[in-house]
C-alpha cells in the first residue's frame, strides 16, 4: 500500500547534471522504508510491555511535534508549490486536532508515555529537532516525502499493537493509514519545485546531504520500534 512508489516524471530543463533526479530521491526513500518496514518484529511475536514501549515511544514523538515539523518546513521552504502542500497538511492536523487523536489512541491503548519512554528517544528526537531548526528547505521536503510515505506503511502495524493491547480505538490509524497517491504526487512535485528555486550557487542542495533528515528521521523510528 505504499503510495511514495507511484511515479512522478521530472521535466528534464530543471535537472541540472550535479542534482539529483526526483525519481532517484524517491527510488533511495522507498527502499529505505521497505527496509524499515522488514525489520519490524511481528506484534504477536512482541510481550505485552514491549507493545506498549512501541506505541508511548511513536505517541510521544509524534503527539508534540509533528505540527511544530510542519510549521518548521513552511517556514524553511520558498515554493509556492511546497508551501501549499504543507498548509494543507497543517490546516487539516489543527481543523481535525491530531494530536487528541493521538493521545486517545494511546490512552486507549493504554500506553501513554511515561518518563523512561520520552528518554527513550530524547537524543534522536533533538537531533530532528535540531535538523528542522537549521531550515533547508529541500532537505525538509524529502525527509517530509520520506515519513508520510512511512507513516501511512506503518499504520497497520500500529493498528495491530494497539489491537493486541485490548483496543478498539483505531481513528488514528485509520486516518492516517490511507494510501493517497495524489497527495504524493503533488509532494514530489513541490520538493521539485523547491530543488528548482534552491540550485543557485550557495545554496545547491548538492553540495549537502540531501538526505540528512532522512537519516535522523530513520534513526528516530528504529528507537521508536525497537522492542
Ligand atoms: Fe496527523
């Protein structure tokens, strides 16, 4: 049900040879997450309390700072096109209060986070904290392409858990599990957008980690599910 592999074509006048193409960007992000999604133990396969870490670890990442991301990003990007993208993501994680979404789910998982699970992921959390501070537009928009891509894959999972752990208040999960290949599309074409305004002389996007966010992004979801 991935929707970060549908295809999205790159006009070639905007590619210059030393950038990246948008079709390798999303080819190195949806192996990244297949690989994420593989190393995930089974939830039967998990003890009760192992189950719980999984979802308090996700809720506390994600409860406080997901819109404080996003707001990160819409700061950080210039395009008309990026920005639209990310003020619909906004306007519907406020208009829909995600975030309560988020706490009942955990609440009724009853796997609200306690101290030892928000220190659990204290380094890593700061260091994306710290990443979307330095406000690099293009970086901010793939690690953004990479995590909605992800997050919609992981829904399942944390449907199951949460299931395992004796509930049935799935609202989260299933809003944020639809696959939405549109929404895709026009994301790629925004951090398009964005690469395309970014490629002057002091601010190539090729002279960074592109994939930097990414990683620390990466690094943040493997504290998440270890068990
Ligand atoms: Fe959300």
């Amino acid at each position: 049900m991935t929707s970060v592999s549908s295809g999205c074509s790159v006009p070639s006048s905007s590619v210059t040879p030393h950038q990246p193409t948008i079709a390798s960007i999303q080819t190195h992000i949806d192996r990244l997450t297949d690989d994420l999604m593989a190393s995930l133990q089974k939830p039967d396969h998990l003890s009760a309390e192992q189950r719980r870490g999984i979802i308090a670890r996700y809720t506390s990442v994600l409860e406080g700072n997901f819109i404080y991301w996003m707001t990160g990003a819409y700061i950080a990007v210039r395009s008309e096109a990026a920005r639209m993208k990310i003020m619909e993501n906004l306007l519907e994680e406020v208009r829909d209060a995600h975030p309560l979404m988020m706490r009942k789910f955990a609440m009724a998982a009853h796997a609200v986070p306690t101290d030892s699970d928000t220190l659990a992921v204290q380094r890593s959390l700061t260091n994306v904290r710290l990443f979307i501070g330095r406000l690099s537009g293009v970086r901010i928009v793939v690690t953004m392409a990479f995590f909605e891509g992800l997050i919609q894959r992981f829904m399942p999972y944390l449907a199951e858990l949460a299931r395992l752990q004796g509930s049935t208040d799935m609202e989260y999960t299933d809003v944020h599990g639809v696959c939405d290949i549109t929404h895709t599309e026009e994301l790629y074409r925004a951090l398009q957008a964005e690469m395309t305004l970014a490629h002057t002389p002091d601010t190539a996007s090729s002279t960074k980690n592109l994939f930097e966010g990414v990683e620390l992004l990466q690094t943040l979801i493997e504290n998440i599910v270890v068990a």
